[in-house]
C-alpha cells in the first residue's frame, strides 16, 4: 500500500495524541465523580474517624469542588481552614482544569483523525503492520507499570513524589489537621483508591487499544 508524507505525519503524530489521551481520560472520573467520594465515607469510616456527620463532609466536599471546578468562594464548609490550605487548593485548580482540557483536545483530535480515515482523506500508516494507537497504548501502559510499582512498594512515596513534582518548591500540601482539619476527610486511604480507580482505566484503555493493534495487525497478515 502506497502512503502519502502526510499519511505517515499524521499516523506518528497520532502515536504521540494517544498517551495524553489515555492519560488524561484515565484520570479525569475521579476529578469530576463526586459520587466516588460520596461512596467511601462510608466504607473508609471517614465520619467515625473524625467525629464529623456525613452531611458536615459532603457539605465540606462539595465547596472544595465548587471552588475548583465552578470558580465558587473558597469553603470547607463547616470546617476551618488556613491561608496555607486555600492556597494548596488553588494550586490545584489548574492541574484539574488542565487534565480536563487535555482530555477534551486530545479525544477531539482523535475524532478528526477518525473522520478523515473514515472519509478516505488520508491512510493511516501502519509501522510493522501495527496501528498507532498500539504504539501509543504500550508507551503509555510502560509509563504506567513503572509508577503502579512504585506505589505497591511505598504509596506514601508515590503520593510525595507527585506532590515534589507537581508542586515545586511548596509544601503547603502538608496539612496541619488543626488548623486544616479538611485534610481529615481526605485520608490517604481515599487517594489510594483514586490512584487505583485512575490505574484500572490506564489498562482498560491501553489493553483496549493494544488488542485492536494485534487484531488488525493479524486482519492485514491475512489478506
């Protein structure tokens, strides 16, 4: 099969837009899912571990959200808090947004190249016979080994690797209970399941688009 220069661009960009997208669509449910919070008050004895009422840790939770996601006042709630933890709070705002507009761009690129394979506009170019996203799935899937290793061994380092690389030269994400009791309503526990919420859609997607790789792969041997 001939392929066009821009058959082969597009196919090796497409490569490099299948990790961001996994990435970011990965990560996203448990950002924008409140209900995955809601559910693990209970299971994780966040009201008996705190002394606060479920309604005082939604009411809690819900303002945090709003704040990032709606641009609402920054509240805890019933809850006091510190400049320090507003501040962390705000920091995360862009990483949220950021996540979510990553998702949106990357899943919308991918949509135009699918059009354009679907309207004949362009080939998509297969090194050894394998489709991009195959490529892109097993760079992704590597990435994603190597950090699910790292938090099996020691989560607690995981958790402030991502906070050193994310937020450089602050530690404003080391809550004070007292003066930030939030961080009460957040145990680790929580952001251990997020991390494995977010890991089991990393290998979901990566399998799914690793076995459409093998698939087609083994469609074109046939021909």
């Amino acid at each position: 099969m001939e392929y066009r220069k821009i058959d082969k661009i597009i196919s090796y960009i497409l490569i490099f837009i299948t990790v961001p997208f996994i990435i970011s669509l990965s990560i996203l449910p448990p950002l924008i899912s409140r209900s995955f919070y809601y559910n693990q008050i209970d299971s994780l004895g966040i009201a008996q571990n705190t002394g606060y009422t479920k309604e005082e840790i939604i009411e809690a939770y819900d303002d945090v959200m709003d704040f990032i996601w709606l641009h609402k006042e920054f509240k805890t709630g019933s809850l006091e808090y510190s400049e320090d933890g507003k501040s962390h709070f705000e920091d995360c705002v862009p990483l949220f947004w950021l996540d979510l507009i990553g998702a949106i761009v990357t899943s919308s690129l991918m949509l135009i190249v699918l059009i354009l394979v679907l309207t004949k506009m362009i080939k998509i170019y297969r090194p050894k016979g394998y489709s991009p996203l195959f490529f892109g799935a097993i760079i992704t899937i590597s990435f994603i080994v190597v950090i699910g290793i790292i938090g099996i061994i020691d989560f607690d380092l995981l958790f402030r690797i991502f906070h050193t690389v994310f937020f450089p030269g602050k530690d404003n994400w080391l809550f004070n209970p007292y003066t930030d009791p939030v961080i009460l309503i957040l145990p680790l526990e929580f952001f251990m399941n997020c991390g494995i919420f977010i890991g089991v859609n990393f290998t979901v997607l990566s399998l799914i688009m690793i076995g459409y790789g093998i698939y087609t792969n083994r469609k074109l041997i046939q021909k």
